[in-house]
C-alpha cells in the first residue's frame, strides 16, 4: 500500500521537468543563410557537337506539321555552356538539381526552340482573321498541337552532341568559366528525367567523387500552405556582378503565393515571390527551420512577364524525391538521402549560444567544421564562434550546471511558474499525507497493543496472553548465552 504513495511523492518532480525544457530553435535570416549556403553549388553543362534540323511547315487550319521537302535541313555547331544550381543530400557526395540542368534534352530543347518558334509565328501569319479567330477558340486544342511540333522536330532532328558536368569547387577563386569548369568537380548522373518537359517533374540527381559534404537537411512538403514564408538559394546569372564572384551564391525570401497544378494535375507545383533567373534552377526552396521543401525549377517565361510580376515555382520535395527513385540510370544506385554533420552540429552549437552556453556552442561548432575543407564552412560559422568569445570573456557565458539551472529558472515564463507553483503544492501535499500516515499507523499500532494487554487476548489467533510467561521468556533472549 505504501509504494502507490511513494510514486506519487516523485511525480510533480517529473511533471515539472517540460516545464524547463528548450521550446525548440527559432531561426533568422542570416542563420537559416549560414546553415544551408555550404550545401549550396553551382553546376556547369559543357556541351559541344553539332545538331541537324530539318526544314519543316507547320499549319494551323488542320493543326499538322509536316518536312518541307523543298527546303534543306540546316546544320548547327554547338559549343556553349549551360549553368544551374544545386544543392548537397547525402555527405557522400550526392547533389540534387533539375533534370534540364543536365540532360541532353535540354540542349536538344533548346536547339530546336529556335526554328520552331520563327516556324510559329509564319504559320499565324499565314491565317487569316477569320482562322485567327477560330483558332483563340480551340485553347486546349492548340496547347496539344505545340507539344505535338517540338516532339516531330526532335524526333526528325539528328544530334551528335557530347556533354560534360561539372560541380564548382566553392573554394576556387578562378574568375573565367574554363578555368572555373577545370577546377571543378566531375560529376555523374545518377538519375534523370528527360521527360521533365512533359510532366513538370524536373528533377535529378548527380555524384561528384568527394566525401564528408555538408548535405542540407530535407524538410517535407505535405504541410505547405500559401503564404507561408519561404528562402530560395542558387546562383542566377543575373546577380553575377562581375568576375569576382562565379561561386557566390544568392539569397532571396518570399512567401508561398500559390500552388498551381502541374501539366499533367498529377502534384501541385509551388509558387513563389522570391526572385530567381536563369542559373538558379535546381536550387532549394527552403522553410523557416532551414529545411529544403522544393526544388526551385522555372520562372514565369518572358512574354508573361512583360504583363506582370515575376514567379518562381518548385517541385515539391516529396515529389522529387520519389522522381527520383523511378529515374535512376541503369546499373547505378542511390542510397538514403541524408543530412551532413554540418547542419546537425550547427544546429546544435547554435540552440546553446541562443541560451550563452558558450563553452558547449563552441564544442558543437568545432564539430561542425569538421567536413570537407572545399566547402568554405569557416566563413559561415567564424562570426559564431566570435560571438562566443566575445561572452566568455565578459563573463556572461553560463557553463556550470548551477548557472544553466538558476537561468532555467529566471528565464521561466509567468505560465510556467504556475504550473512549478502547483506542482510544488502537489509535491508538498503528499509530503504532509505520508507523513502523517505515517505517524497514524504507529498510534494505531499501539492502540492495539494496548487492547491486547487489557484483554490478554492475543487478537490474531484469539488465544490468551500469558504475561508472566512472556516476560520470562524476553529475559532469557536478553540473557547474555556463555559458551562451554
């Protein structure tokens, strides 16, 4: 009987633990920027050959294109370079980007765009205003017809193209794009989309041959809501202001605007405020804890643009990582994507400066600085670390266990002394309780001793006390026994 009471003594001792418990990290700007920027890189798309497009008409009274056979093909060189963004999953060296950002389709795409669109426009100006007319009626008609052109122009098209991708060492401080793309990293396709173009499930994944990467954390998107606040980081070529700076990267804020559905309705595609331009394709959308819940994938084409604002829109972190899975290029494999040591320790090392536990901050700090020394951590952890400093040394860094407890304690909200306060109460209630039932059944036991000698009645068995007996035989127990 007496156990269920001594339980309930140390209960409020454990309900008043949450009470002093860390409410979980909030994050600014610049931490959230510090966190995930070493994750960051820039990807670079070398391609180089040559590509033969056939001369074809396009009409759009039946909605057919067709070879122009009285017309020559037309053979193009291709020498150019391609630029993207991506961003660290797995320390080992895995990096996630748009499939366009490194898919032949892409050059392939953008080859032929520039004779299907001139082909476009001649075909309307072909009509007359009364098939003009006809034609703004039949919307979801002509949409069809334009994928049908761009897959008859590829299919009847030849490319002899060789490609190679390569990841930017962020330590480099080359300042043109050969000798940039020389010191870079070789990277392999590891899974690709080449149909991104068609189902808007633009995603990728490409290994470089470096260990001990710091690789972001991957939040979800399940939850995601319009006008939740969101970060994008990558490298737009429009925010390239001189030679300086190739592998620098951007960061931008907005908010979720919308989630409009995919070409296909198979997902929602997220819609963003924040700014992006070319090259900052492949980059991550990231949440206010730092996590990256899209893939920052294309921006509002330039004709639409001219209307209004400006969007950028993301594939949904779920959805890119399942693409993914289906899409990985034969023989090659694809582990569990993982956060790097960096992120975690950060983390860590910054929950314990936010609460001057400098001595701890700075442990965590120094182990967050432990991954591959190519990737520039130091810049983003030093002012950390010179915060740190600046406590210890004027004496307001709390390292001893009585200092983090006496600052649990000052630093408790009105809410939660009241609920200290009740559970003390608790606590001292069952105190008194045992206490006094303590006391109570010694006084009941004597009482009942005192009964049995009054009556000589032993009250257990019924049977009467012999009081002399008794006593002489609690003399012989007290006896000293003499041995021999």
């Amino acid at each position: 009987m007496k156990r269920p009471f001594l339980l309930l003594l140390f209960l409020p001792f454990f309900l008043a633990i949450p009470a002093f418990a860390s409410n979980g990290l909030s994050l600014n700007q610049k931490e959230i920027s510090d966190l995930t920027s070493p994750s960051v890189v820039k990807i670079i798309q070398k391609v180089k050959g040559d590509a033969e497009i056939p001369a074809f008409k396009i009409n759009f009274s039946d909605l057919t294109v067709s070879i122009d056979d009285n017309q020559p093909s037309t053979t193009v060189p291709v020498d150019d370079y391609f630029f993207g963004s991506g961003f660290v999953v797995n320390p080992d060296g895995y990096i996630m980007t748009n499939s366009h950002v490194v898919s032949y389709q892409t050059v392939k795409n953008l080859i032929a765009s520039d004779f299907i669109l001139p082909a476009i426009s001649e075909g309307f100006n072909n009509l007359s205003e009364a098939e003009t007319a006809k034609i703004g009626e039949k919307s979801d008609e002509i949409a069809k017809f334009g994928e049908k052109i761009v897959n008859y122009v590829l299919e009847n098209s030849k490319f002899n193209i060789e490609k190679e991708v390569v990841v930017l060492n962020p330590s480099s401080k080359k300042e043109n794009t050969q000798d940039l793309f020389n010191e870079g990293f070789p990277a392999k396709i590891i899974s690709v989309n080449d149909d991104f173009y068609k189902d808007n499930k633009d995603t990728a994944i490409i290994k470089i041959d470096e260990k001990n990467l710091p690789a972001i954390l991957l939040g979800s998107s399940v939850n995601i809501s319009t006008g939740d606040k969101v970060y994008i980081l990558g490298y737009p070529t429009t925010a390239e202001l001189n030679s300086k700076g190739l592998v620098s990267s951007s960061f931008t804020q907005g908010i979720v605007s919308a989630l409009k559905d995919s070409i296909t309705r198979e997902f929602k595609v997220i819609e963003t405020d924040a700014k992006i331009s070319k090259g900052s394709s492949g980059g991550p959308l990231l949440n206010e804890q730092g996590g990256a819940i899209g893939l920052v994938t294309f921006i509002t084409n330039d004709e639409t643009k001219q209307d209004g604002d400006s969007f950028a829109f993301a594939v949904p972190i779920d959805v890119a990582k399942k693409t993914i899975r289906e899409k990985i290029v034969q023989s090659e494999t694809l582990p569990d994507l993982a956060e790097g040591g960096y992120g975690r320790h950060f983390l860590l090392g910054l929950d314990e400066l936010h609460q001057n536990h400098c001595q701890k901050a700075l442990q965590e700090f120094d182990l967050a600085r432990q991954v591959n020394s190519k990737f520039n951590v130091a810049k983003y952890l030093d002012p950390y670390v010179n915060e740190c400093n600046v406590l210890i040394q004027s004496g307001k860094s709390i390292d001893t266990p009585l200092g983090m407890f006496w600052q649990k304690i000052t630093t408790a909200s009105y809410l939660v002394w009241i609920g200290v306060t009740v559970v003390f109460l608790v606590f001292l209630w069952g105190l008194i309780y045992i206490i006094r039932l303590c006391f109570r059944v010694n006084k009941d036991e004597k009482e009942l001793d005192n009964v049995e000698r009054y009556l000589h009645l032993n009250l257990e068995d019924g049977n009467p006390i012999d009081e002399k007996g008794k006593e002489e035989d609690e003399l012989e127990r007290l006896k000293p026994k003499v041995k021999g």
